[in-house]
C-alpha cells in the first residue's frame, strides 16, 4: 500500500476552507445575506426541536388509526414544543442554566390523583414538591402555582 499527499488538492481545499456556500430561494429584499446565515445556523435549534418531537414527546411511534387522529396528535406535540420553547428562551432571559426539558421531567413527578372507595370520590392528592425543585421554581416565580392545588381539582385536596 503506498500513499502520497496531492498537494494542488489540499491548496484548493485550504483556499475555501471555513468559507459557507448557502443558496435560498428567497430575494435579497426578503432575506439578507446576514438573514441567510442567521437561518442557516439556527438549523440546529430546529433539529433540536424534531429530536424532542420524536423522543421526549413521543410522536413516534404513533398508534393512532384515523388520519385526524395521527394530524391532531402531531398538532399537540408541536404545541407542547411551541410551549417548552417560549419557556426556555424566557428562561434564558433571567440567566438560568437548567433546560427546559431536564425541568419538564422534574415537573412530572408532582402528580394529582383522586382516590375512590367502592366506586365514589373519597379524597384528591397532590404529591410534594421535591426540595431540589422547589429552589429551581421559586427562581423562576413559579412555585405558587404548585403551592396549592389546581382550582379545577374536585373536592378537598390535601397534600
């Protein structure tokens, strides 16, 4: 086996290396050429958002049959990302560090759940805070909201 360098080839490399060729669709009045590399590199942010869309919110795999079903599910998960977006740039505006969807996870530990004896409502639960989450929610001005129980829970509610 024998191998040499192509000198010629890696002069023409070098000469564009770091350089981006972008092409659009859309006209210099529409988009700018600094516009074009701004969408260019927030590509990931939308790569980002199809990996949350496929894992942490599960739109695949979908077990839906009826077509609206499958469209509505989608519609419900692209929402759920709009929302944990607009969360986490608000968050990034007050210098937090912890994403948005590691907080979601921790968020889905606090449950509400009614307990029945023989078939009628007996008590409605709400499970604590955990102590690491409470420091994170206060910061972010959101701990009254899990204070208390949601207004639409039936019943007494006790922790």
């Amino acid at each position: 086996m024998q191998w040499s360098r192509r000198a010629e080839v890696i002069q023409a490399e070098q000469i564009r290396d770091g350089l981006y060729l972008l092409g659009t669709n859309a006209g210099p009045e529409q988009i700018p050429s600094a516009g074009v590399l701004t969408h260019y590199k927030n590509l990931l942010e939308v790569e980002d958002a199809f990996c949350h869309l496929k894992d942490y919110l599960r739109v695949r795999p979908v077990f839906h049959r009826r077509p609206d079903r499958v469209r509505n599910h989608v519609r419900i998960c692209f929402l759920a990302y709009w929302l944990s977006a607009k969360l986490e740039r608000q968050w990034r505006q007050q210098d937090q560090t912890i994403e948005v969807h590691n907080l979601l996870r921790q968020l889905q530990t606090i449950r509400l759940g009614r307990l029945e004896v023989e078939g009628k409502p007996f008590k409605t639960m709400v499970t604590q805070v955990p102590r690491d989450l409470n420091g994170t929610l206060s910061k972010l001005g959101l701990l009254p909201l899990f204070s208390q129980p949601p207004a639409w829970a039936p019943g007494a509610c006790s922790k």
